[in-house]
C-alpha cells in the first residue's frame, strides 16, 4: 500500500526542513547576512532622513523592508540548494521508481523553505521592533507584512528551484545570491525612487521588481496601508511564483521522462 499524497508531502517537507538545518554554512549566513547589512547601512545613512520629502525619521525602518526582501531572496539558495543536492546525487532518479506526483515534491520542498523562511521574517521584525523600528499599519498590519515576505518567500523559492533544475548542479544556484543582491541594491532600497537624482538610477530602480518587492512591506512599515504598493509587489510575486512553478514542473517531467 502506497503512502498518501499527504504522507509523501509530509515527509519530504521534513526532510527539506532537517536537511537545510544540518548545513549551518548556509543557514547561519542567511540568516546573519541581512542583519549585518541592516546594522550597517542604518547606522551610518541616519542623516538620510534628514532629506526633504523623505517618508519617515526612521532609516532603521525604512531599511527592514528590504532586510525582509533579502531574507526572502535567501529562500532561493535554499530550495535551489535541496533539488540540485537531490539532482546531482540521484535522488530524484529514484524517485521515478516511486508514484510520487511532481507537484508533491514541489510543493514539500516549497513548504519547507517557507517555515524556515517565517521564521527568519519574525526573527528580523521582532529585532527591528526591539531596536526602535515601527510598524505603522499596527498589528494587523504585522501579520500583513509577514504574509506578504512568506509570498515572496515562495517565489524566490521557486525561481531556486528552477534554477537548479536547468542546471541540475546545487553548486551554479549559489550565483543567485550575488544576482539577488546587485538587484536589490539597484532598487528603491536606499531611497524611495522620487527622491534618487540621478536618472539612470531612477530609471534602473522604476523598472527593477525588486523595488516593488521592497515597497509592498515597506507601505506596512511607513504609510500604513497603501493598496497600490501591496498590490504590484504581491502581484509581481505571485506570478513570479506561477511562472517558475510551471517551468520547473515542466522540465522536471522531461528530466523524469528522460531518466
């Protein structure tokens, strides 16, 4: 008698979730990295704040918004790193020989990197609350933020995973970092996109998601609710989300096909 979808779902989401925390070498930087930036950039950009038409005279939180984006961002190597560790040492070839769905395993690796990526978003917020940020959509609007880092959690997720499908190596998915973070710093991170004077950059930031990926939280953090801000960054993240599902579902298949 087979396991259940739920059983196989279930033990695989385990698995991710015991596998990533046995390599500390790409825990403890994921989770320390953004904090460091965090500790960094706010303590020496505080003068910031002193520019005309800047939306807070908080640079602590108005930076948290993208300490979550960059903590999300990590969910890529994390979820590339398990299916490309599964890729490379033949694992998912054994897994062929079972009737398991490739939904399941997708969406088990996806829940996996999405409790460890929870985690990390309440961690960052509770520190950044402890340290005179503000949240000022108030409670509710807390929850709201982590619902909307856990979306964008899954998305990065997804594009690791698919990345390491193409590849079929854990070791290539590590490049992701160093393009996430080159985009992220060429977005509206440092300062909203109306008050950056140079217009390459502007332009740059305008056209990069990333900026929307960071503005969505930072709406929570600073405006209270702003629909238009929470609606480009969640809708870019979810069909980011959608796309890279679909793609890796898909090649996945070929490779199963293939083997």
């Amino acid at each position: 008698m087979r396991p259940s979808s739920s059983v196989q779902f279930v033990r695989l989401a385990r698995r991710v979730i015991a596998s990533t925390l046995r390599q500390p070498v790409i825990l403890v930087p994921a989770f320390a990295f953004p904090l460091f930036i965090l500790a960094v950039v706010s303590s020496g950009g505080s003068k910031v704040t002193d520019v005309k038409g800047f939306p807070t005279n908080s640079y602590l939180t108005f930076l948290l918004a993208s300490t979550l984006v960059q903590a999300a961002t990590g969910a890529a190597t994390v979820a590339g790193n398990a299916l490309g560790s599964d890729i490379s040492t033949g694992f998912l070839r054994r897994l062929v020989l079972t009737p398991l769905n490739v939904s399941t395993l997708l969406g088990a690796q996806l829940s996996g990197v999405a409790l460890l990526g929870l985690a990390q978003g309440t961690v960052y917020l509770l520190i950044g609350l402890a340290f005179g940020a503000s949240v000022k959509a108030g409670v509710g609007g807390a929850l709201v933020l982590l619902a909307v880092t856990l979306l964008m959690v899954l998305a990065f997720a997804a594009i690791g995973q698919l990345t390491a499908v193409l590849t079929g190596s854990a070791e290539q998915v590590q490049a992701l970092v160093a393009v996430t973070l080159a985009l992220l710093f060429l977005s509206s991170m440092m300062m909203p996109r109306n008050l950056i004077e140079k217009d390459w950059f502007k332009t740059i930031a305008t056209y990069n998601p990333m900026s929307y990926f960071v503005e969505a939280p930072r709406s929570l953090l600073i405006s209270g609710w702003d629909g238009e801000a929470l609606a480009l960054g969640c809708g870019i993240a979810g069909v980011t989300l959608i796309v890279a599902l679909t793609a890796t579902a898909v090649s996945l298949k070929r490779r199963f096909v293939r083997t």
